[in-house]
C-alpha cells in the first residue's frame, strides 16, 4: 500500500491525528459494518484516546473541509468512528487477519512519517522566528545608523564663498 495514499486519509480532529473507520474498512477489504461489529464486540479494546465516535458538528466540519470523501459517505446519517494511531495498531487484533496486519505496519509507518514531517516543520519554524528576531535587529540598528547620520547633516554644513577664503557654518 502507497504511503501517500494512506497519509491522504489521515485526518486532524480534536487535536488527534485521526482515520476514519470506512477508510481503514476500504484498506483492510472488509465492510465498515463488519469492521464497526468488531469494534463493537471488543470496545474494552478502544478507550476513548484510542477510538471515538465523531460528533455530527465535527462530521459536518470535515466534510467542509475535505474534498477527498467519498461522496456516498458524506450524507450517511451515522457519523464514522475515528481511530487514532493506537486505536489503528489495536485494529489488527480485533480483525486477525495476515492482510490487517500488514495494511497496519502501512499505517503505522504513514503515521511515524507525519509525526517526522511535523518535527522537521516545527524546528524550521523555530529556526524562522529566530532569523525573523535578527532581522528586525539589524533593520532596527539601521534605523538608529541612519538617524544619527541625519542629526550629524543637520547641525551643520560647510559653505564657501567664492573669492573668499572663510569657511562659514551655518545651522540648519
């Protein structure tokens, strides 16, 4: 399985890096009525940091923000459960199959990728706000150089009259 076809499918909801259950019943080659039974029949299996089921506002909310759903799913009456990487790694149990195990060493690695990708976005970000803060430094020191070289012209100029050998200064 491609990894970016399976990162494609992982969501962000409630803070969690989330797949929804149709997607992980598509992957594994069952039914998400199947897949949902199993979960069902084994919810000790699921605490909520594993697995939950979406609100209807949160539904509605990535389905605006997801072009990417099916669209036979997008108006299901039942909102989907929502696995996290735990509740993913927990699924190959519940199933047992040669096939789910697999799909979830895919899944796993997809989700180990993100959470390098996002390691890497935060410390490019640090590094930016760093060259931002020395930046506004340096324009700042600019600012200071220039305005001392204003109040220098200022105060005086130097002015030569022809034919006469007297400098005269003259304030500005």
């Amino acid at each position: 399985m491609q990894l970016q076809v399976i990162q494609n499918k992982i969501y962000q909801v409630r803070g969690e890096r989330i797949m929804l259950d149709f997607d992980l019943a598509e992957m594994y080659g069952v039914e998400t009525r199947a897949l949902k039974q199993a979960v069902r029949r084994n919810l000790e299996r699921f605490p909520e940091d594993f697995m939950f089921q979406l609100s209807k506002p949160e539904w509605q909310q990535l389905i605006t923000n997801c072009d990417n759903l099916p669209e036979n799913i997008k108006f299901s009456p039942a909102t989907p459960f929502a696995f996290t990487e735990q509740g993913v790694a927990m699924l190959s149990s519940v199933l047992n199959s040669k096939k789910a195990i697999e799909v979830n060493i895919a899944i796993i690695r997809a989700f180990v990728v993100l959470r390098q990708h996002l390691a890497d976005y935060k410390d490019l970000k640090e590094e930016i706000a760093k060259l931002e803060k020395q930046i506004d430094h340096l324009y700042y020191q600019d600012l200071l150089v220039k305005k001392r070289l204003q109040q220098m012209n200022k105060k005086y100029f130097n002015f030569h009259y022809m034919g006469d050998s007297r400098i005269q200064k003259f304030v500005i």
